[in-house]
C-alpha cells in the first residue's frame, strides 16, 4: 500500500472508530439490519414471517481470489424473537497461477434468539448461534473439513433514521493447525429515505491460524427497497490490517409473511 493511501486509511479508520464510540455511547423506528454487513444484529425476523436472500461474494486477497456465486439463505421465524437460519453457498477458489476449484461449500446453520427487547433508554441484545456444517470438499478448498461453531452477543439501538448495531462473540474452529478466535465489530446505518437505508462498518478478528494474523477491516454498504417485499443489498471493502485487498457483496432479498393489513 503506498504511503499515502495508508494515512488516508488510518484516518478513515480513526473516524468510524469515533463516531460508533460516540452514536453507541450515547444511544441517539427500527431499521435493517445485519446483511450486507460482516458484523450480525440482535433482532430476528418478525415470527411467521421469512427473508430469502440470492447473491453473491467476491474477495480478492495477497494469494488469489475467492467467492461465492450463488448464496442461497433463508431466515424464518417459528416463534416470537427466534428466527432459523441456513446458508446454502457455491464457492469458488482461484489461487493464483492454478486453476480455478467451484463447488458446493460449507453449510451455515443457525439460530438467533433476541431475549432483552429495546426501549427508549435501552438496546436490544440477543445472541446468534452458528454452526457450520463440513459439506465443501475441504481437498478443493471449497470447505474446512471441520465444524465450527460460533458463540456471540449482539446489541443495537436505534434513534430516528439511525441504528447503530455490533458486538461479537467466539468461535470455536477445530482442525490440525487452527486456532479457535475472537470475532468483534461494530455497524453504523442511517435511513435516508423510505427506499434507501447506507451503513458503514468496523471488525476485526484474531488470528484463525497458528501461523496466521489479526485481521482488521471495514466495509461500506446499502439497501435499496424495490418494493416492501424485494430489496437490493451491497457492500464492499477492504482489510485495514490483513490480506484482503477488496471484498464484496450483493443480494437480492425477498421478505415474505403476513402484512399488517392482513394481521387485522
């Protein structure tokens, strides 16, 4: 990275830093959030109600590039302030100067469970199981070859047009020469108007590996709401500290369940 751009980084960095310290700090409608962003929230799909997501995802790091296409995820919820969850990806892995490996990856199975709803003085907070099933041919580079599991809390607050939301939590990542690590970060997003909610975001990770590294990143992102059941969701970005040099990702999402007029 030349040098200029480094200090353009690190004060893009120190900028987000602050205003999450300060908007969380001080809690200033609820709004989306979670995907597109790295970083999850506490609040899950209303009950009977779904989010089906079609994307796809693209990284290009020091040693190749790397993606999805398609994702398939489904979320729905069976019972008040739970939601299921499951991911269902095709990967593909392009090392650099080999050839290109695409195939069925790694199955993502989850369960949120929101248990302090928000107020006026205080945040929702929940957590968010993960488990990720070894279904990826791990010899291709298409899956671990192991099970994963993810423990976090998340917590958001929301005032007006703003939501801010993060936290994280630990995973716990089996296999010869893996480590388990630490997942953390924080999202701030602001509803500009009724079709288009902008965001940006902060994480990081300890190192996965034992011969690995830290890493730590931000991404920028929106939603744009076609209608009030089809939306539109990107983000990109890049590591600050690590070896991703651009990532990105766009869905398009259907939310389904019963409306309000259909409730009464």
């Amino acid at each position: 990275m030349q040098k200029g751009t480094a200090g353009i980084t690190k004060r893009l960095f120190a900028t987000v830093v602050a205003a999450l310290i300060y908007l969380t700090a001080f809690s200033l409608s609820a709004a989306w959030a979670g995907p597109p962003f790295v970083t999850d929230d506490p609040e899950p799909v209303e009950y009977h109600h779904g989010e089906f997501y079609t994307g796809f995802t693209y990284a290009n790091n020091k040693d190749g590039s790397e993606g999805t296409l398609p994702l398939f995820e489904l979320n729905y919820g069976p019972l008040p302030d739970v939601h299921l969850h499951m991911i269902v990806p095709f990967n593909f892995v392009h090392p650099t100067g080999e050839a290109t490996s695409y195939g069925l990856g790694d199955l993502e199975l989850g369960v949120k469970y929101r248990f302090i709803h928000e107020t006026e003085t205080s945040p929702q907070v929940g957590t968010f199981l993960i488990v990720t099933l070894p279904t990826g041919d791990s010899d291709r580079g298409l899956g671990s070859g192991h099970v994963p599991v993810f423990l976090p809390i998340w917590v958001q607050k929301s005032w007006g047009p703003w939501t801010t939301y993060g936290g994280g939590g630990y995973w716990i990542n089996p296999g010869a020469g893996n480590k388990n690590y630490w997942q953390v970060g924080g999202v701030i997003q602001r509803e500009i108007s009724k079709a288009l909610t902008v965001g940006a975001e902060l994480f990081h990770f300890t190192k996965k590996e034992e011969e690995g590294s830290n890493r730590t990143g931000f991404n920028v992102g929106a939603i744009v709401n076609l209608t009030e059941d089809y939306h539109i969701l990107l983000s990109a970005g890049r590591d600050i500290d690590g070896d991703n040099r651009f990532s990105s990702y766009a869905a398009f999402q259907w939310t389904f369940g019963p409306h309000e007029e259909e409730k009464k």
